[in-house]
C-alpha cells in the first residue's frame, strides 16, 4: 500500500481526500492547529478498515515539515503520495488588502505547496515514483472578488505544478492540480442563501460543491491508472469555468 | 576517509540510486557523456552524497564537476 500525506486533512475538502485515499492507501492526516478534528478523520478511517495517523504539519515552517515528514517515515514509510490542500484566505477588497494578510496567504498556500512539495520529492525521486496533487481555486484561474492575495497564490501553485511535472515526468512523478469552485465548506460557509442561489444560477451543474467531488478527482490522479495525465489543470466546479 | 574510499562509497551511490553498472564507473567516467546521466539524475546523486556523507553542497561547488573524479575529489575535500 503506498503512503499519502494529505496537508490540512482535518476539515473540509481535505477531509474528504483523505477518507477516499485511504481506501487505497495508507494515509497520513496533516493538521496545522485541529488537531482534535484530525485524530476524529483518523478514526473514521480506521473505523472502515483504513490505516491512518494524524501529523501536524504546519505549511509555513520549514522545521514542522521537515518533523512530519520523518513521522510519517518512521510510521508508514516515505511519502508517495502529496496532496498539497492546506490554504487560508484573508480576504478584502484589493485597494484595502494589507500585506500582512497578502503575506500570511502567499505564505501558507503557495510557499507551503513548495516546502511540502520539495521534501516529499526527494522520496519520490528516490521510489522513481509519485503523485503530487495542488489543490488550486477556480479563482487562481479566473480572479475573484476580494481575493486577490488567495487567486495569487492559487494561480501560482498552478506554475509550480506545471514545471513540477516537466522537471520530474522522467521519475515517474505526475504533478496536477484541481481547481475547485464553490464547495460546501467552513471556507464557504460566510455565504448567505441569497448568494448562494447567485452562484447555483452560473453553474450548469445546480448545486454547491461537495467535498467528496473533489475527492474522487484526487483519488484519480494519484492512482496507478493516471500515470499519463500530468502538468494540468482540472477545474472541479459543476460547470462554472466553461 | 581515504580518496579510495570516498569512491567506493561513490561508485556505490551510483549503483544503487542510479542503477548504473559498476564497472562503467571510474574514475576518468564522465558523468553525463560515460554514464548517461542527465541533469535530473546528477541532481539525484548530489542529494544521495548529501545523505551519504552529512555534508551540504553548494551549487557553485558542481559547475566545474564533470567526472566521476572530480566529484570523488570534491567530497574528499568537504570531509
């Protein structure tokens, strides 16, 4: 069975990733704070048959990450499987953002995806094999209101994804990235019922997002089967980019 | 650590992370044109000398490493 580390696996669409890999993978919980609801994520796997542990892993320190990963090394075996999902938003309109919120988004989200992504290599270069997952934004494609640091960050994880893939393909090392739209979770959840209705009516798939969408289309390409698909892009968003 | 043994320690590295047959490495073998190692996999042996030895190479420190010699040479300086 291979080993996934899922980053900010605790809540959200995070969660649901890492309860659909671990029906085919061990799979290492990675929480920054909730560390509470990680170790409930762990038991809901376990409770079905599934082998996992909760790590703490906190994005923006280079020390933390290095810590979990020797964990999960120690407990399962290298990291075979990344799904870089961690991410924070700090929103406000752009004449207003202050570069402390630009900074602390960035740095989690984007400079994250790089610390993870870069330690999680070294194993993988050595297995000649990995899947490396970026769980990006429709709003790095499109921009969005109010987001500009987080659609920043989202857009450029999709550049390190892409060279990612060019750099490592000779290893056997895919690098892809899901661009959710609007998926039912904390991160959505300031959304009243009127705006919500607002964005039912641009998608041609009417209904909000689930976690679990998004979970099958990870669990896909960090599979055997989607060992030719690599550097792309795939917006998971019930038709809201088309 | 002798030269000797800094590359058979070497020679091992290349054996086993590289799968590059060992007699092909001497140490006259040039690293990309002798044993086909693209810039990829010169990249995976810095990192397995890194592991191997406990030393951190600079970047600058590779630009003149062409052989399998002057990377034996290289590391038995850093030791």
């Amino acid at each position: 069975m291979k080993t996934a580390l899922v980053t900010g696996g605790s809540r959200g669409i995070g969660k649901a990733i890492a309860q659909k890999l671990a029906e085919t993978s061990n799979v290492a919980v990675g929480y920054s704070n909730s560390k509470e609801q990680a170790v409930e994520v762990v038991n809901s796997i376990q409770a079905n048959g599934g082998n996992a542990i909760a790590v703490q892993i906190d994005v923006t320190d280079n020390e933390s990450v290095e810590k979990c990963f020797e964990l999960i090394e120690k407990e399962l075996s290298s990291v075979e499987i990344l799904v870089n999902n961690a991410g924070i938003t700090k929103d406000n309109i752009f004449p207003r953002l202050k570069q402390d919120d630009w900074d602390s988004v960035i740095d989690t989200n984007l400079t994250g995806s790089f610390r993870a992504s870069q330690r999680a290599i070294k194993g993988m270069m050595k297995n000649k094999w990995g899947r490396i997952v970026f769980i990006s934004s429709v709003a790095g494609i499109s921009g969005n209101m109010g987001q500009s640091n987080y659609a920043a960050s989202k857009a450029g994880m999709i550049g390190l994804a892409k060279t990612i893939s060019k750099e490592l393909g000779s290893r056997n090392i895919t690098s892809n990235v899901i661009a959710p739209g609007y998926i039912d979770t904390d991160m959505t959840s300031f959304l009243n019922d009127e705006q919500k209705e607002d964005i039912i009516g641009q998608l041609s798939i009417k209904r909000v997002g689930k976690p679990e969408d998004i979970a099958n289309m990870v669990s896909f390409l960090c599979s055997d089967e989607s060992e030719y698909i690599t550097g792309q892009v795939f917006p998971v968003d019930g038709g809201l980019t088309t | 650590m002798e030269v000797n043994e800094v590359f058979e320690k070497v020679k091992n590295l290349f054996v086993d992370e590289l799968g590059i047959d060992a007699e092909k490495v001497t140490m006259e073998a040039k690293l990309e044109e002798d044993l086909d190692i693209d810039s990829l996999g010169i990249v995976e042996v810095v990192m397995a000398f890194e592991d191997e030895f406990e030393i951190e190479i600079d970047d600058e420190e590779l630009t003149d490493v062409g052989t399998v010699g002057q990377a034996v040479n290289l590391l038995h300086s850093k030791l």
